[in-house]
C-alpha cells in the first residue's frame, strides 16, 4: 500500500517583537513633574507659614506698642486731677529696642458733665500704633492706614471717669 500524500504545512514562523522603548521615559517624565508640582506647592505653603508668622509677630509688637502709649497717656491723664482739659496729641517711639520700629499716637478726649455734683470727668485716652506712620518716621498713626504687605496697626482706647479733688 501505498501511503497517502500527506501534504505537510510548514509551521509559521514566529515572529518576535522588538521589545517597546520609551514607556519608561515617559513614566519618569510623569513621576518628575508631578514631584515637582508637589516641591513647588510645599514650597509655597512654607513661605506663606513663615510670612503668616512674621505678621503675627509684628502685630503682637504693635499691640505692646499701642499699650505703652496707653500707659502713658494714664500716666499723664491722673496725676493732673486739676483740670479737665487733656493733654496734646504726642506721638513717640517706645524706647524698648524691640519695638523701636513702631510710631505711637496718643489722644486724649475729655467730656465734663458740669451739672453733676460733684463735677464728673470723662476721659477717653486712645493709643495708635503702626509700623509706617503717616508723614515719614515722625508722623502720626491717627491718620487714614497707609496700607501695603507688611503694614501693621494697633489701637487701643481707655476710658474713665474721674472727679477733680
């Protein structure tokens, strides 16, 4: 017997892909500008922290400043009982170190109810303190804020009432 014509197919070849180049460039490329994305932003968040707590500081230091002036204009308001009139608007720096960089205003207002007996005094002490006054370092701080990114203003009012002795 005669065997049968057995027609044989040749097998394909297999073909092998070149492997792909470049997907790891571009997951780098990726990965890197996403950090830098996240850098910048942390970086931004602690320039804003720092400048925040530089503000703070400032405006605590206008605070004591505007209480010294405060003080003073008690000072001033109670050891003259005599009179009702109040002393002159006086500006001035306070002359502790830390806060020589702040101008202080004090104002003094006095209202006298003359029908009471006995004579009833009023007084209100008001205390600016800015860290750009008005009119250069020896203006005022009572005046319309001069404003600006590190601009810094505190004011302070005390009220009291005395009668002359």
């Amino acid at each position: 017997m005669k065997p049968l014509n057995q027609t044989h197919a040749k097998p394909t070849p297999v073909k092998y892909c070149a492997p792909q180049r470049g997907f790891s460039i571009v997951a780098a490329i990726f990965l890197l500008v996403v950090l830098s994305g996240l850098g910048a932003a942390m970086v931004r968040f602690s320039t804003i922290q720092h400048t925040s707590a530089a503000m703070d500081e400032q405006g605590m230091r206008a605070y004591q400043a505007a209480r010294a002036g405060i003080e003073w204009g008690l000072h001033l308001s109670l050891n003259d009982t005599a009179t009702s009139a109040c002393f002159p608007e006086v500006s001035f720096n306070p002359p502790a170190p830390q806060l020589n960089e702040f101008r202080t205003t004090v104002t003094c207002q006095s209202v006298q109810y003359a029908g009471a007996n006995p004579q009833i005094i009023v007084r209100r002490i008001t205390s600016f303190a800015c860290n750009r006054p008005t009119g250069g370092a020896t203006g005022t701080c009572n005046g319309p804020a001069v404003g600006g990114q590190d601009y810094v203003r505190r004011d302070l009012q005390a009220v009291f009432q005395m009668s002359p002795r």
